[in-house]
C-alpha cells in the first residue's frame, strides 16, 4: 500500500466515522421503545414497534461501524491494515476505499458469506 493510499483510506475513514456519529442521535432517538400510553391503533402500535427495532438494530450496526473503523485508523498507522482476518492475505485497494471495515478479502467474504 502507498502512503497516498494510506492518506486516501486515512481520510474516508475519518470521514465515514464523523458520518456515522452525525445520525446516532437520530438513531438514538427512534430507537427509544414506543411509550404504551400514546393513544395509537392496534396496527399503527405495531408497525411503530417494527419501525422502533429496525431503528435499534441499525443503531446496534452504526456503533459496531465505528468500532470496525476506530480499529482500522489503528491498524493503518501501525501496518496491519488491510491484511484478511482468514486467510492473511491482502484485502484488495478497491474493497479497501469502498468498505473500509472491511476485515476480509473478496474470496474469504465470498466463503464465508459476509
């Protein structure tokens, strides 16, 4: 990897990261569980509640992200970024700068369906 890319994936990175904490208060906020005592129709209840968990999975997703890619920063400064988890071998440049968790080449994600 070249230290332009390193700078490049340095910068998405640190920008997906702010992209993510920007919507965690929205996340946060419709994640919160449906009080019982707003006056909602049967169904109306139930689709808020579907809607209610979908928004705490996705909540659940986004601080997982973060977490992927605060350890990513670090991996990248200290020269073990972008090595597969399963196998060790090179993740592609190109997976890299698109999913920049990513912890797996395109083969082991294939295999191992992630």
């Amino acid at each position: 990897m070249t230290p332009e890319d390193k700078a490049e994936l340095k910068s998405a990175i640190e920008a997906r990261i702010a992209e993510i904490k920007s919507n965690l208060a929205s996340l946060e906020e419709t994640s919160k569980p449906v009080e019982p005592d707003v006056s909602l129709g049967r169904l109306t209840r139930m689709d808020a509640i579907q809607i209610q968990k979908m928004q705490e999975a996705n909540l659940k997703t986004a601080r997982s992200n973060i977490l992927k890619l605060e350890e990513g920063l670090k991996k990248l400064d200290d020269g073990t970024f972008g090595i597969c988890h399963y196998c060790k071998g090179t993740i592609g440049i190109e997976r890299l700068k698109a999913l920049p968790e990513s912890v797996m080449c395109i083969q082991c994600a294939e295999k191992y369906g992630h």
